[in-house]
C-alpha cells in the first residue's frame, strides 16, 4: 500500500522509469510472493490451545506446513488470522481444504499517501476563555498511534518537556534496533516499533531491509512529518530554510505518540499493516492514524479495513487518508464507514513566487526554492515542444546546448516535479517554469527546488508557453516572495485528493471530511533531504509536505483532543461531530470551490466540508454507531458468512440482523441512489442527545428541485442528556424514467438557537 502525501519534489528517478522497474518488480511480486493472510474460524480452536498463536502454529504443522519456516505473524487482537510466508500450490490448496480457514488472500503491497494549521483550524493560541483549554488539560492521558515509516526521534516536535508521567495503562515500549535505543523515547515518543517480516518475504531478500534502518528510525521522513502534524510538542523558530517561519506544533500538543513502521521504500505490506495494528491495540493506543492506502476491494480483502474493524470495536478512533487520485471519480481509498475518511484542503497561507516576461507581463505561481536568486537580469526562455517527454523534461529529453543559460518551461506530469528541476540544472539550465497541464489546473503546490523554480497554474502556463513559441528570443526572470498568510479564498479542496462515489459502498458518502493537507509544514527525517532525492544533500529538521497524507493526521489529532474531553463518546461519535459541524463555506463567503475546475467544490469532494474544531467540541447531537449495527451493516452487502466472520471475529456468527440497505446504517451523511425504477429511497438515522437537556430541534433540508424530501417527525425534543430518538427521511426523485442525470446535492440540517447538525446529501441516478 502507498502513503498519501506529495512530497517536495520526491523522486530521484523519472516517472516513467520508475513506473517501468516498479511494474517489472510488482510482477515479480505477484508471481513469486507466496505470502498469503489466512483467515480462522474461532469455533474450530480447539480448547486446549491456550493462545490463538499456538492454534495457528500446531494447525500449520497438521497439515504438513512447517510453521517454523513459513509462518510470519500471528495476529489475535486485530483479527483471527495468520501471514504465511513462502507457501506453494499445494499448500494453498490444502489451506483452502481445510474448515477452520475462513478465507485467504495474497498479501497486498500498500502505497503511502503522501505552523500555521492549528491556528487556521482556531486551535492556537490556547486562551484562559478558550474551549479546547479542558481538552488541552486531559489530553495528556491520549495516546496517538502512527502507522508510517518510523519516527526521527531527535526532531524537536517529540520534545517532551512539561508532560507529566506516560499513563500507567500504556503497554507498549521501545524496540532496540539500527540507530535506534529505546531511551531515545521520552514522555512524548512513548513507544516505537518496526515490522518488516512482510517486506522481506515479499522481496525475497532474508536480513535487514535494503538501504533502509532495520529499526523505527524514519530513513524517509513521511512518518516522523505525520506524527508531528498530529501530535508534536510547539516548536519555536521553525521553517523550511525561512519558508513558514514560526512555531510548529501537532493538533494535541499534550497528547503521546506511539510509532509502528510499518511502511518502507518499497511500500507497504498488508501483513506489516495488520501486525501494526494488532499490537497497537495491544498496546493501548487511542487513535490510530494510516495515511496509506491501496486500491479498493470488498471489506474482507481489504486489510486496513479489516484491522480498522477491530480497532473501532475496541473504541479506538481510526482516521485514513482518502488518497491522492483526484480530481477522478471514484477514486477515493479506504471507504469503510467505521475509518474516518480525509481529503485534502489549502490554508490561508501561500509561498509566493512570480515570472516576469520581457514584454512586461507578469505571472503568480508558488516555491520553496531558497537558494540564491535569479537578480534583475532576464534571462532567454526554452520549451522544447517536439513532444510529451521534450516537454515535461524528463531525464534525457534535453539537449544541453539547447538550455544552457536559460530559464526552461516544463509541463507537469509523469516525472517528479523538483526532478524536472535536477534534470535542467544537471543540463546547465539557470531555472524553471513548472506549468501545469488540464489535469491539475489551477492547483499550485510548492516544492523545495535545487534551482530557482516557479509553479504555474493551467491559465498562466498556457499563456507562458504560447509566449515562448510566438518569441524566438523571448526572455524570463524568476522572483521568490517568501511566505504570506491571510490568503483569500481558502480553504479550496486540493485537485490531488481523492473523490467520491464511494466505489466499494456506493451507499456511504466518502470522504467523510476534508482537512488542512497541502503545503503543511512539520517535522522531518534527519537522514534525508527535503526532496527525497539522492542529490538533494540539504538537512532540515522540518519539511512542507502536501497530500491526503498530511490532511489525515489533522483529523487524528483533532479527534484525540475531542476524546480527552468526552472520554465517553464512542469513536462514530467522534466522527459525527467533526462531519455535523464541518463548513462548506471559505473565507470569503462563497461554497468552497475545487482547485480541479475553479467552481464549486461538491460532497463528493469534500464529504460533509472541512473540519470545525472548535464547533466539533459542543455539537448537541450525535449519530452513533455501535459494532452490531456494522454487522448488520456487513450482512445487508451480501457477503458470504465466513467473509463476514473474517471482519467481526465472532463465534458461531449468523446474519441474524441485516440492514434493509447498505444506506440505512446510522451515518452522518447520506447517498441516495436512483436506479432502474426505484424513484423512492427511505432512510432511516437515530440522534443521540449529548448536549443540554430539554432543548429542540427542528429539520430543514436543501437541494436540486428534481428531488422531494420529506423527514418524518420534522421536529425532536430531547428531555434528557443521552437521550436517542428516530427519524425517517424520504426521497423522492421527480426526474424521467430515461434521463440519466449527473449528481447533485443537498443538505440536511437539524437546528435551534445553540446547535446546527448538519448531514450532506449525494444524489446519484443509475440506469
């Protein structure tokens, strides 16, 4: 599985020739992985067996597969199941075979998804009036769980000075490893460990992991950025060489952190994941955040969403990055209701960079280049528009004696974007112009260049280029604004993050919400540059990062503050309230827009809207969810009963509840699908009371006038605190048979003077 970040310019290695060894590779992979994870069916453990890992191990050898050789992991907190390693056909049919085997499925390869935030989400800074100072107090007990690639301990976010004792509860610890001592945890960093079993029977490589620390040590920076974001101690006088100066802090600055790498240069194994996960529930862990994600596939082949099951049950909150595939359809990643699914959003800060052609004109773009400057001098221009490759620059598509001296334009794509810039100035290049092409429009994100660089939106690079072409002599220079803040509109939904329908559940509206994720700036690994690249020999002890892998942590923080204050809410609680508060307005009053096209930005986007702290604390009304009603949710998707039985862990396990409609699971938005002849969707949700007794609410809706919407009753008085009541909404589509529409949107809002509960509505027809 992939992490969901866009880093700095991350590759050194074009695209194209990564595309091709990782396809070679993965091929390899599919053919010679012979890892496996094997789900047991808990009626067949024979009593005797005192742990579910001397089941796994003594059914292994019945069945003449030496467990010593091939078993990997055994897992029995997340799930009832094992990681097999190295298994031939013959074993696979002999597990098929076998009645205690649920299921088994080849295990998958996870991709990462991959300051000013706190004050921009009105977190910072914490004032004696402030409604977060109780939740800042009891925070100290919540313990953050980072699934990624491992911690850079040293960094000055896992600070721990003023935190009182880890809790007494917490059971996990440090693991000794390659660069790595267990005291290098403190207060803060309270745990961390690394599994890798996965990875090296995936690769076929025994011993450590090729080019990478065989510890928790974070060789790539993506996790030690995420937990940080999430969870780090204020640091004074942080910035990426001068960019976002200031102090940088997490979203629960109190809260404690555990590591689990999981997650390596070459991706991230299923099995890795899951035996992660398995210990950190073991462990204690209150929320779990995963900005990674793979493709998607039904629940029971899914292993995040599997471990994500167990987790939710035990009460731990579990957010995960939707994915960086946008602006597709139907892209979105990590779809099961009981994870909280996060896009990605901009803040109202900006790096500011600017080409001035020679005719005068002037253009905005973004950077992070932080080296000496171009001056005053224009300097000739070159886009080699022979072809694609030519013209996105990458690497040996350039002539040297075509761009020596000039500044070049390349269109975005395929290769990384600051390895363009690598590819310019290894040519004798003095400088770049990063346009993009449709499929970004007019979304900027900053890179931390090797050259003096600028990145252009859609409009100004086709303007640039069409400049180029019609000006044999046409001349540039580049300027570097630094940083700005107060940008008008934002938040806009970034053109990268992944989008909805929800193509596992087409019933459950994702993502759930959107989050600050796009040139965020937290800490970062010691042992590699700020681009990632081979080349790139700079250090820095924070780096600007932008992707759903950014966006994710915010949630996970936002969510260990709002379970310090109500230690009792469940963690669908917790997510109703972060989604019935959430804004669809930016700041200047206008709908959000999306970076993709310019216009408004829809549910399908940003779920219910972008994350209100500060209104997520007191939300009067909650849509909870209980673990039975997930099953009832599981058994209404026509599941066979062992696939079922894999995700809920249960003994001697009957649908004997099943939902009448995937849609009709108490969650906090809704999807309605129009399809053949149903002109008629009926829903029903349950509130829960957690605000003040004896108060109203009363219903109001909006949307397209092609559907009819009725909510029965239309009014709801709560007596006591705590206190569930029911409601039916009806929809009712007004359009013709032989249209197909495209979707639209509505809203659902139960309201008085002290609260508004607000769910989005997506409307979809199907032929």
């Amino acid at each position: 599985m992939a992490a969901a970040s866009k880093r700095s310019g991350s590759a050194g290695i074009p695209l194209v020739l990564i595309s091709i060894i990782f396809f070679l590779w993965y091929t390899h992979l599919v053919s010679g992985n012979k890892t496996y994870i094997v789900y047991m069916n808990p009626d067949y453990k024979p009593s005797v067996h005192p742990t579910y890992a001397h089941w796994y191990s003594s059914h292994l050898a019945s069945l003449s597969i030496d467990p010593a050789r091939h078993l990997l992991y055994s897992y029995s907190d997340a799930l009832h199941a094992f990681a097999a390693a190295s298994l031939l056909p013959r074993h696979l049919r002999i597990l098929r075979r076998s009645p205690a085997v649920l299921h088994l499925h080849p295990d998958p390869l996870i991709r990462l998804h991959t300051t000013r935030t706190p004050f921009f989400l009105g977190l910072s800074p914490s004032s004696p009036s402030s409604p977060f100072r109780a939740a800042d107090a009891a925070s100290g007990s919540v313990i953050i769980g980072v699934l990624d690639t491992g911690v850079w301990p040293e960094s000055p976010s896992f600070d721990d000075a003023s935190l009182p004792p880890i809790p007494s509860r917490w059971r996990g610890h440090c693991e000794a490893g390659v660069d790595f001592s267990p005291s290098l945890c403190n207060r803060k960093l309270i745990g961390a460990r690394s599994f890798s079993r996965g990875l090296l029977a995936g690769s076929g490589a025994p011993g450590k992991p090729p080019q990478e620390y065989d510890s928790p040590r974070d060789r790539d920076g993506h996790g030690t950025h995420t937990a940080s974001t999430a969870a780090g101690a204020p640091a004074a006088n942080a910035s990426l060489f001068g960019y976002a100066s200031g102090t940088a802090r997490g979203m629960c600055t109190a809260c404690r952190i555990a590591a689990y790498k999981v997650c390596w240069a070459s991706g991230c194994f299923g099995s890795d994941i899951l035996a992660g996960i398995d210990r950190a529930i073991s462990d204690g862990v209150d929320v779990l955040s995963l900005s990674l994600g793979g493709g998607t596939a039904p629940f029971f082949r899914d292993t995040i969403a599997v471990g994500a099951f167990a987790a939710a049950e035990r009460g731990i909150f579990v957010a995960c990055s939707a994915g960086n595939s946008g602006p597709g359809w139907g892209s979105i990643t990590n779809a099961a209701p009981w994870i909280a699914t996060v896009g990605a959003g901009t803040i109202d800060r900006d790096f500011p960079a600017y080409v001035t052609l020679d005719s005068g004109d002037r253009f905005s773009g973004v950077s992070l280049y932080s080296g000496e400057g171009m001056g005053e001098t224009l300097v000739p221009l070159f886009y080699d528009n022979r072809n694609n490759a030519s013209r996105m620059c990458l690497s040996g598509t350039l002539d040297p004696l075509n761009i020596k001296g000039r500044v070049v334009l390349c269109d975005r794509g395929v290769s990384a974007r600051v390895e363009k810039g690598a590819v310019i100035r290894d040519s004798g290049g003095v400088g770049m112009i990063l346009a993009n092409t449709a499929a970004n429009g007019e979304e900027l994100v900053a890179d931390s260049h090797l050259l003096p660089a600028v990145a252009v939106g859609k409009i100004a690079g086709d303007k640039i280029r069409k400049y180029i072409i019609s000006h044999q002599k046409s001349k540039a220079v580049l300027r570097f604004g630094g940083t700005v803040v107060g940008v008008r509109p934002s938040p806009v939904v970034a053109a990268f993050s992944s989008r909805g329908p929800n193509p596992v559940t087409p019933e459950i509206l994702k993502p759930d919400m959107i989050g600050p994720g796009v040139n965020i700036l937290a800490g970062w690994s010691g042992s590699v540059g700020p681009t990632g690249m081979p080349k790139d020999g700079r250090i820095t002890q924070f780096n600007i990062m932008s992707g759903t892998s950014m966006s994710c942590p915010h949630i996970s923080g936002l969510a260990a503050l709002l379970k310090a204050a109500h230690q009792d809410w469940s963690p669908a609680a917790i997510k109703s309230a972060l989604m019935t508060t959430a804004y669809s307005r930016d700041n200047t009053g206008n709908h959000v827009r999306d970076a993709a096209g310019g216009l408004a930005a829809t549910s399908l986007a940003y779920g219910a809207g972008h994350v209100d702290p500060q209104k997520a604390l007191e939300p009067g009304l909650v849509y909870d969810i209980t673990t039975d009603d997930y099953i009832a949710f599981l058994c209404s998707l026509n599941y066979t009963l062992p696939h079922i039985q894999a995700i809920a862990k249960r003994n001697n396990f009957s649908c004997s509840r099943r939902l009448k409609s995937p849609g009709d699971l108490n969650y906090p938005s809704f999807s309605v699908i129009f399809s053949g002849k149903t002109k008629v969707v009926r829903y029903s949700r349950e509130l829960t009371n957690v605000g003040a007794a004896g108060l109203v609410y009363e219903v109001s809706v909006g949307g397209p006038a092609t559907v009819g919407v009725s909510v029965k009753p239309s009014r709801l008085f709560f007596k006591q605190v705590g206190q569930k009541l029911r409601y039916t909404v009806t929809f009712v589509s007004m359009r013709g048979a032989s249209a197909k529409p495209p979707p639209a949107f509505g809203w659902l809002t139960w309201s008085n003077k002290q609260h508004k509960v607000r769910s989005p509505i997506a409307y979809t027809w199907k032929n």
